[in-house]
C-alpha cells in the first residue's frame, strides 16, 4: 500500500538531547527489566544497557516523599512505583539499527511512503538522542481508519490500540552515558506513551492533510526551542507542565537530594541533569512546583475530543 501526502512527525517524541545488529535474538528483558520485550535486532549490548538503566532504578532507595510531586507523577514513593511506572507505559524496545518505517502495516501490507518525508519517524544524524517514543503512531492509526494499522515486532503484527502500545527505540547516545541518566530516559519516553485528555479531531485532520500534530497533551510531544534557548529550533521544549521533561526534572532532582544510597558522582550531575531538564519547561517552573498548573494528569485515553 502506499501512502502519499501524509507527514507525520513522530520524532517530536524523540528522548533527551544528551551531552550493529547482531544474529543473536533477544527476546527478554532481564532483572527488572522482564517486562520489556526486545525486538529480534537488538544487539546484546544494546539489551544490556536497557537492563541496566531499570537495574539501577531498583538499586538505590530514593525517599520520594521528600520530594513534591514524586508520588503524584510515579504513583509512590520509592524506586518500585518508578518501575510500575515503567510497566505501564512501556512494552517493546527496538534497536537504533532499526528501520521502523519499513515495520508498519496497513490492513497487513506493507507501506510504501511517498516522499520520504511523508514519515519522519527519527531525527537522523541526531547523534544526542537519548531514544524515540513511538505513542505517535496513534496519530497515523486515526488518520488512516478504518483501515488497520499494525506495527511488526518479533514477526508479529501488532494492532495501534492507543500511545500506550509502548515502543520505544533506542537512540545513539543512550548506549554512552551512565545509567543514572539511561534511566532517567526511560522515564521521560515513558511519559510520551500517555495521550491525557484524548486526541484532539483537529490533530487527526492535520495529520491527514500532511501537517505536523500540534497538541502536546496527547503523546505529550515536544515543542521547537524558542530563539536564543540553547536548544533553539529542536524539538527538545515542553511549552505544558508535567510533560516528559518535568518527569526528568522530578525523578534526577529525587536522585540528586533524597536517595540515601547515591553516591557524591551521582548527586552531582543528576542535580546538574535537573536543572538541564528544567530549562526546557518553558512555563514558569517555581509555579509549577508550586502547584500553580494543577497537580499531573497521569492518565491516558483514546477517545477523540471534538476541536
């Protein structure tokens, strides 16, 4: 099937802008992260670094009490409501070697998209991206009904039933950075898998039309740095609060001030991680943690809101 006319912009889920397949078939994740289902190119490298980012969130005692906000967004106080967190909202993983245009399905066939912009499911040569949420081919599967949009993982097709289908692929400068700041990824792609309030019926028609979507809440995506922001003209802003930078914000600043088995490294760049995530929240960050927006929307819907 091809499909003309249709750019959809999914990288405006891409994860945090951060400072080769292999035969083997990695199916699992281990540990912690045995929820996660890895696709068939994972490389064992690439497997081992995921585990190792929710290892660590296992591994320290965080005191989420001491900190505002914490059990608002994670659903409890310590490192394992951040991985019921994780559970809910992510479900696959895919390599950074990946060709995920090439995985959608319509009605089962393949997609051809004409041109190649019609789908930007990444930013190529982005070599600071941490990793991709897919939740925004929820965008494309009501674009396109009633046909069927699927997405192949492990030679299964499977059905677009909501953000919350829960890929997320691997970017390339997740593989380089501790895990401190790996797991603080996870967290952020996670928050992409929620749509609050439902999808706009504008968004639809836009992503109909070949326009980008341009509702934050649904996927919660991203914003274009404003002029003079250090990451001006990226999608690496949030213009809402408690979207996938103020999930940032709050879990390294619990990291930095109340784990009580961190260490000093730790504390001091998930602290200096924090203050980086909270220069891309471009409302009022002291309101927002003042309670001035409102206390976080943490749930996730597929019905359609009429605008």
């Amino acid at each position: 099937m091809e499909l003309r006319g249709m750019f959809f912009f999914l990288a405006a889920c891409a994860g945090l802008a951060l400072i080769g397949c292999n035969d083997e078939v990695v199916r699992r994740g281990s540990g912690a992260a045995s929820f996660l289902e890895f696709d068939s190119e994972m490389s064992p490298a690439e497997a081992a670094q995921v585990d190792r980012a929710v290892g660590y969130m296992t591994s320290h005692s965080i005191q989420g009490e001491k900190v505002r906000w914490f059990r608002e967004l994670f659903g409890g106080v310590d490192s394992r409501a951040l991985i019921g967190f994780l559970e809910l909202r992510l479900n696959y993983v895919l390599s950074g070697n990946t060709q995920v245009e090439k995985r959608v399905r319509i009605n089962a066939e393949p997609v051809v998209f004409h041109p190649r912009q019609d789908l930007i499911l990444v930013e190529e040569n982005e070599s600071g991206r941490g990793a991709t949420n897919l939740a925004s081919l929820w965008f494309l599967k009501k674009a396109v009904e009633p046909e069927l949009l699927q997405f192949v993982i492990n030679d299964k097709l499977l059905p677009v039933d909501s953000t919350r289908i829960g890929i997320i692929q691997l970017g390339p400068a997740f593989l380089r950075v501790p895990p401190e700041i790996q797991a603080g990824v996870l967290l952020h792609e996670a928050r992409h898998s929620d749509c609050t309030g439902g999808i706009w019926s504008s968004d639809i028609l836009r992503t109909q039309q070949g326009e980008d979507p341009v509702g934050v809440s649904c996927g919660h995506l991203h914003a274009v740095c404003p002029v003079g922001h250090e990451y001006a003209g990226l999608y690496a802003c949030d213009e809402e609060a408690w979207g996938a930078y103020s999930v940032n914000f709050i879990y390294w600043a619990s990291v930095a001030r109340a784990c009580e088995n961190c260490t000093e490294e730790e504390r001091v760049l998930t602290e200096a991680s924090a203050l980086d995530a909270a220069t891309r929240i471009l409302v009022d960050v002291p309101a927002m943690v003042r309670g001035d927006y409102g206390e976080p929307d943490m749930s996730s819907s597929t019905g359609v809101q009429r605008r």
